[in-house]
C-alpha cells in the first residue's frame, strides 16, 4: 500500500492518464459494437482512482484503478467497462439495499451480469463467476441462495453477520489503517503491487447509488427502456432476444418462497443474543457480567395446520419443505400437527440423523377446526430450547395476543391471510 501523496507523482500522473485513455477507447469501441444498451454507460463518467482495486460503479461513475487497467488487454478493457454498465443497466447499485452484505451483493451481482454476458458472446474477461444454473434468476434470488449456507460456529464473522453487511460499501477514505505506517492517514492507495492480477478472475464491483439524488434511478431507467425499444425497432440488433427479454426484466425480484423460508433459517442459525450464564471477562471491572451467546439453528419447531380447510396436497407439501430445511441445517426437529388442540398423537421429536426419507414420515391427523393458541402453549409447556418456530396454515385463524420471546415464521397457502398476520414473519406458500 501507498501513501496517498504518491498518486501526484508524475509517473502516477502519467499511468492515471495512460488508463483514461484505455478505458476510453473501451468505452467507444463496446458502445459501438454492442448497440443502444450500452451506449447508455456513456452516461457513466470516467475516474481514475487509486482507492479501489480494481473498478466500480454507483451509477454515476465508473471508477477505476489505473494500474489495474493497464495490466488489461484490450478486450479485456472494453469487458471490464461493459461488466460496469451492465451493473447499471441491471440497476444493481439501486436494488442493493440496507442490510445486505456488500461482499455476497457483489457476488450474486456478477453472477446475473456474468452469465448474461457469456451467453451473448460478450464475456472476455478470464476466470470470472459464473454459474449457468443461476440463468434466468433475479439478483435478489441469487443473493439469497448465496446466503443459505450458515457459517460455522466459531467463525462469527461472515457476511450477513452483525458488523457487515449494512448495505454501504468501504468507501475510499473509510480505511484508516496503515498496516504499522504512522504516515499513511489518508485512504488506502493501490500501487502497482496491490492490484489484482487479471488473469485471476477479478472482475469490478457495483456500489450503492448515491441517496442524495432521487431522480437518479428514474433517469437511468427511461434511458434503457428507451434503448431497449430502440434495439427492439432494429432488423438486425446487437442485442439477443434472450438478452433484451432478460433486461426487460430488470425490474422483477424473482424470490422463491423456499428462498424465503431457507433465509429466516439461515438467519436464526447466526442468530446471537445477551446472556448471564457465561460472564464478559472484558467487563467484568465495571460490574457487567452478561455476555455475547452464538444461539445457532439447534432445535427448529415446526407446527403443521390439521384442519378440514388444509388439503393433502399442502400438507405434502409443507412437510416435504420442513424436510429440506432440516436436511440442510442439521437441526433437531419437533414437529407438531394441530386443528383446535395439538394432535398429541402426531407430535414427533427427530434428531438430526433420523429424519423420514419423505413427507409420508409424518402424521397428520386432525381435519377439524383451526386455533393457534394451542401450538404456542405446547411449546411453553414442553421444549425449553427453542431456536425457532415455523407454523404452516392457510391462516384462516383469529391471530394469537401472545407474542413468544422466539423467532416465528408463518408459511400461509392462502393469500388474502397474509395480511392478517399481526406478527412475526410471514410467506406465501405456493403449492406447485
């Protein structure tokens, strides 16, 4: 790393120059070669900047590092600025939200734009990501699925966690640390030595659009319909007909209601909470003796709604995703059937190892009317250790008063009641 005097330099000078000059002549010949989408990303301006990595865009800019630029070939140039258009044109610096993890943001962003690319013939960057079983998925699903796999315990710090992933990403200037230089207090500077090789597989990442310019996103979004309605007009188009419906599409969040599910778990499995059983060595000179506990996904209960108005289909199906679930987290499992009261006869405790093979594992008797007090007092009454709940109904119930002091989710088949739920979290479960 480098003091951030050096980039006034005369040879940083000439390099930032040398790169302008490169992404330029990128920039001209993807626009002209590529048609009227691309030719949006003129929109974008050019910023030589030795803080980031490789490059980035927010939708304003395309920043970008000079001595990264320069290792590039010349396709691999005009690759690296389409990459960033593209970001643009699939409105990832505005659908990147507060709350996701930037890095996995990233990550699910280049897969969408990756796999558009290399379908129609446009990808000449070396060793990126790209996962054709992603082709047709939203940004926003692809995250997801990115995030199912919950980090191991002892590893507190992965994306998504507590201390990551506000939404925001390390900005230039918001990296004070000098690696044991006291003369570096500016932002990190990346030389010649620092920037990633390309042949690595390195591509550039997308940034959160500035908040403080609410026309911004209208702007970009006219431009590439109009583009798009351009290149629709044009006997012969740069664009494929699978790219332009897929661009048509920019705008939908394909999510899943498995994704949904599989997220609440996956969040619950990081989930940490304040407890006195263990104290804080750190404050214990202060007089405070509570600590940070890791509670994790241990003991999942799932109650299943057994009344007249759930069908087998559904039932089938609510179980077959409880199965999955628990497969996946490897987390006991209380199951629990119940009309008007819990069918005590078809509660069942399952070990991690000892799940059915199938949905056919499980009794579901009842088929009466339909309560959820029962199912919340079962629980107060018997399981002590309970990491998370998940209730599949049709939700056609008057609403519980008593809100548990653990996480529950409810997977509702009937639409309308989405909106009677009071709390907790919510899903539509769509039978397929």
């Amino acid at each position: 790393m480098e003091n951030i005097s050096i980039i006034h330099s005369a040879e940083w000078v000439k390099v930032a120059q040398q790169a302008t000059d490169l992404m330029q002549i990128g920039r001209s010949r993807g626009a002209k070669k590529y048609g009227a989408v691309t030719r949006t990303g003129l929109r974008l301006k050019l910023v030589p900047d030795f803080t980031c990595e490789t490059a980035y865009t927010d939708a304003v800019i395309i920043g970008f590092n000079p001595w990264f630029v320069i290792k590039l070939t010349k396709r691999g140039v005009t690759a690296l600025w389409l990459h960033e258009v593209f970001h643009v044109v699939k409105k990832h610096p505005f659908r990147m939200k507060d709350g996701m993890d930037h890095k996995t943001a990233n990550v699910a962003g280049d897969y969408e734009i990756n796999n558009m690319l290399d379908n129609a013939g446009m990808m000449h960057l070396e060793n990126v990501l790209i996962n054709h079983d992603y082709d047709g998925w939203s940004f926003e699903r692809i995250y997801r699925n990115e995030r199912r796999t919950p980090p191991p315990p002892d590893q507190p710090d992965q994306p998504g966690e507590p201390g990551e992933g506000d939404g925001q990403p390390e900005q230039p200037g918001n990296d004070n640390s000098n690696d044991g230089d006291s003369s570096n207090d500016g932002p990190t500077v990346y030389g010649p030595d620092d920037v990633p090789d390309p042949t690595e597989g390195v591509d550039g990442e997308f940034r959160q659009a500035p908040v403080t310019d609410n026309n911004l996103e209208i702007e970009w979004d006219t431009a590439i319909t109009v583009a798009i309605m351009e290149e629709e007009k044009r006997e012969h188009g740069d664009c494929s007909g699978n790219m332009l419906s897929n661009l048509r599409g920019r705008n939908d969040i394909d999510i899943q209601w498995e994704d949904l599910i599989d997220d609440f778990c996956a969040r619950n499995a990081t989930r940490t909470e304040e407890t006195w059983s263990r104290p804080n060595r750190r404050m214990l000179e202060e007089g405070y003796f509570s600590s940070i506990e890791r509670r994790g996904l241990n003991h999942l209960v799932v109650a299943c709604d057994s009344s007249c108005s759930v069908t087998d289909a559904e039932a089938v199906l609510m179980l077959s995703s409880l199965l999955d679930v628990a497969e996946k987290y490897q987390c006991s499992v209380t199951y629990i059937p119940c009309d008007t009261r819990v069918i005590l006869e078809g509660v069942s405790f399952f070990e991690s190892d000892e799940y059915p093979d199938d949905a056919s594992g499980f009794v579901f008797p009842g088929r009466g009317g339909t309560r959820f007090d029962p199912v919340f007092k079962y629980v107060e009454d018997n399981i002590d250790d309970v990491d998370a709940l998940i209730y599949f109904t049709d939700g056609r119930c008057r609403w519980p008063k008593d809100v548990p002091d653990y996480p529950v989710l409810w997977g509702i088949t009937d639409a309308p009641m989405l909106k009677r739920v009071e709390w907790g979290e919510s899903v539509h479960v769509i039978p397929s």
